[in-house]
C-alpha cells in the first residue's frame, strides 16, 4: 500500500508491456534491487556482529566444525570436507569464499588468536598462498571454543539456514571479546570496517573493569586496553589512537621493528625483525631492491638485501656500504616503503539490528549487554533442567519406600501401559515419574 501511494504521489507511470518486454522506470527499478543487495551485503556478508565479532561465513565454519566433532582433543580432519559440509548445510555460495575465511582463521600473522588450527600449507607472510583444500587438515583451536561454550544450553538464538532444513545459530556465545581481539575488516555497499586486533588479557581486564564500573572514563579504560596488539609485532606511532577509540575513526602509524648491527669489515647491517601488520615481507625486499634503482642519491648505500629468516622468526636484512649512513638510509627507506605504514582504524559493526560506527566504550558496553543474556539463558536453561531431574527423584524416593508395592503392581499388570497408569493412580505421580520407575533396573 505504501508503495502503491508512493508512485501516486510522484505520478510514475505504471510498467508498460510490450508482448513478453516490461518497461519500468530506472527509478523504480534501482529501490527494488539495489537496496535489498546492499542490506544483504552490509548485514549477511560483510560487516562482524558485535557480540562474537564474526561476519556470517566464519561464523558457520566454526559451528560446522563444532557440529562435525572437530574439538581440539581430536585429530584433524580434510578441510575440503569441512567446507562441503559448510557449504552444504548452512553456506550456499563458493567453496572459495568459504576455504579463504577459513585459512584466514588459521594464519597466526593475520589473526592476533587464531580460532582454526591448521595441519599443512596455510600461507605465509610472503603471500604464498595456502594449498588447496584437499591436501590441508583443520580442527578447532582451544580459544574458538571458549566463542562455542554452552551453545547447547539455549543460550543464543536459532535462524533457519537457507533452505529451511535445519537451524544454524545467529550469534555464538562469544565467551571473550572475540571483535577486538582478533579485529576485523570488510567492504560492504558505502560502508567499510577495519578494526585493529588487539591482546586478549588486556580486552579481558578492560571488560571487567566496565563491568564493575559501567561509568568508567576512556583515559581509565586506556590504561588497561592502551593500544592495539597486531600479530606481527613492530610498533606503533600513537598518531589519533585516543580520537579513535573515543570516535571509532582515526589513523595510526605502525613501523617495522629494526635494528642497526655491526657486519664484517666494519659495515653496517639494517635488520628487519618484525613487519607492520599486513605488510608482505617478499614485496617489501622487492620494492626496496627496486628503490635502490630510483632513489641512488639517498638509497645508493645500500649494498645487499637478503632474506634470513627461517623458523625461528623473521630476519631481514640490508647490508649497507661502509662509507653510507645507515641512520640516514633507515630514515628514508621508512619514508619512501612499508617499513613505516598507516592503519585507518574504523570501527563499524552490526549492533541492534543495524551498522554502527563505535567507540572503544560502545563495542565493551554491547559485548557485555550480551554476555548478560548469554548467562542469564544458560542460567535458565541449567534451573529447568535441575527441577526436572529433581521431579523425576521425587518419583523415585516414593517409589523406593513403597518397592514392595510397586514391584506387585508392575508383577499384576497385563501391559506396561496399565502399569504406568495404577502407579500414577496409587502414588499420585505424574507420566514422567511413573515411566522414570518403570525405566528402573532391579538391581539399581
């Protein structure tokens, strides 16, 4: 109806037909499409929920490997089985889409607690790409199911998966602040979210500050969340962190860990030991190789750049020549490559129904309006099932102090119905105490 008044209004001309051929309006034809793909894409794809910081596809790879058994006290399992099962029960869309996120899950230098424990190639920070799925192995790390605990005992929201056969939850638990300590980014329709990961101890001791002081103050809270914790270490430049946490918009400087050490024949060495986070440690040499090419007036010293790293850790280094200033040379190299880049902290998720852009304070304030909800249904779930087991030992105790008597009932009775029926009779018991006596073995 609203719809129908609406095109009155604006006089728009009703779809004329031409044989099998509808005309429409442009402008009728971009609200109808163009506004449930971006709600889709904003709320079903791109953006995290804030309760348990996951975007829709992680979410249902983590309870697909809940489902399939995949804890971490038993053996991997092909990771092209869990994603056929993901995608068949509850992701109806590429199997590519569905193996990325969940390498990403897996990669420690992109997730500051990775929630998917990988056996095999799952990538490195040189961008090699992970092997195909049917040569990895995956399981559930400890941490992911601390985002699973007490999924069982109603504590969260049940939708219908696409196809209506079976039901798939809407949120999980989220037993930690799982959207600042691992972060996340995403493009949606006109919206984008990029969140900083941060360290899990100081999310934690942050949240139970607010918790014991829903009115505590930014630079409070700063002191024990004081910045974000990026898995490939470096540092960061604090630029408009304070802005961004207050806003949830600002930008950060983060910069390669280096350090300058003595080489042979007195020749200095610029040792690369940590990178920014997300920076591609094989495309930065490379762009420093091809500097050295472009910018011979300041990069000229540079004589040799060579990758040392291996599996104790990253070693990078670039040796300099003896009569060049590594000093003036680090200073350029931070200047002109991803030695030194800038992190656009946006934080956007889906909170009450709808994107938000939020502060440090609003993301805690929401998690822990969950966790309330999250506790308060467990609680009540563990209550209905204690007074029914206690309903059920009030049959028995009666039945145990009249066992002479109920043994002859059930001994007198043609049927099992009948039996149920005069002990409900005799003792006044309802139908789930009679059957719980009749369910007793003798020699209990």
């Amino acid at each position: 109806m609203a719809r129908k008044k609406d095109k009155e209004q604006r006089n728009l001309p009703a779809p004329e037909q031409k044989g099998e051929i509808f005309l429409t309006p442009l402008e009728e034809v971009l609200p109808g499409s163009m506004l449930p793909y971006a709600e889709y894409v904003i709320l079903d794809r791109a953006l995290p929920r804030v309760e348990d910081g996951l975007k829709p596809v992680q979410r249902r790879i983590l309870y697909t490997m809940y489902d399939m058994g995949l804890t971490p006290d038993k053996p991997h399992k092909k990771s092209a089985r869990i994603v056929g099962e993901c995608m068949g029960k509850y992701h109806p869309h590429g199997d590519s889409s569905v193996y990325d996120a969940m390498v990403r899950m897996a990669q420690d230098f992109n997730m500051r607690m990775t929630l998917v424990n990988g056996h095999g190639n799952f990538g490195s920070v040189d961008g090699d790409p992970a092997a195909a799925m049917r040569y990895t192995e995956a399981r559930l790390e400890p941490l992911a199911l601390e985002l699973l605990r007490d999924i069982e005992k109603d504590t969260v929201r049940f939708t219908l998966n696409f196809d209506d056969s079976l039901k798939e939850p809407e949120t999980l638990p989220g037993r930690f602040p799982n959207l600042l300590v691992n972060g996340a980014s995403g493009i949606a329709v006109g919206l984008a979210t990029n969140i900083p990961p941060h360290n899990l101890g100081e999310v934690i001791d942050g949240v139970v500050a607010y918790i014991d002081n829903p009115k505590i103050k930014l630079a409070d809270m700063m002191k024990r969340i004081p910045a974000p914790d990026f898995p490939t270490g470096g540092y960061i430049i604090e630029g408009e962190l304070k802005q961004a946490y207050e806003t949830g918009r600002g930008k950060i400087t983060l910069r390669a860990k280096v350090n300058i050490e003595e080489g042979e024949n007195d020749k200095k060495l610029i040792v690369i030991t940590e990178l920014p986070y997300q920076v591609n440690k094989s495309k930065l040499l490379a762009k420093i190789a091809s500097l050295r090419e472009e910018k011979k007036d300041q990069l000229g010293g540079i004589a040799e750049i060579t990758d040392e790293s291996d599996r104790n850790g990253m070693r990078a280094v670039i040796k300099v020549k003896k009569d060049a200033n590594a000093e003036k040379i680090l200073a350029a190299l931070y200047k002109f490559s991803d030695l030194e880049t800038t992190f656009g902290i946006n934080m956007v998720a889906i909170a009450d129904g709808k994107p938000q852009q939020m502060g440090l304070l609003d993301v805690i304030r929401h998690y822990v309006a969950y966790q309330r909800e999250v506790v308060l249904r467990r609680t009540k779930f563990d209550l209905a099932q204690a007074k029914e087991r206690c309903h059920i030992l009030e049959g028995l105790i009666i039945a145990v102090q009249n066992i002479d008597e109920v043994i002859q009932i059930i001994k007198t009775s043609e049927s099992v119905p009948v039996a149920r029926q005069r002990l409900r009779e005799r003792f006044k018991l309802s139908e789930r105490q009679a059957q719980a006596i009749l369910d007793l073995r003798l020699a209990r």
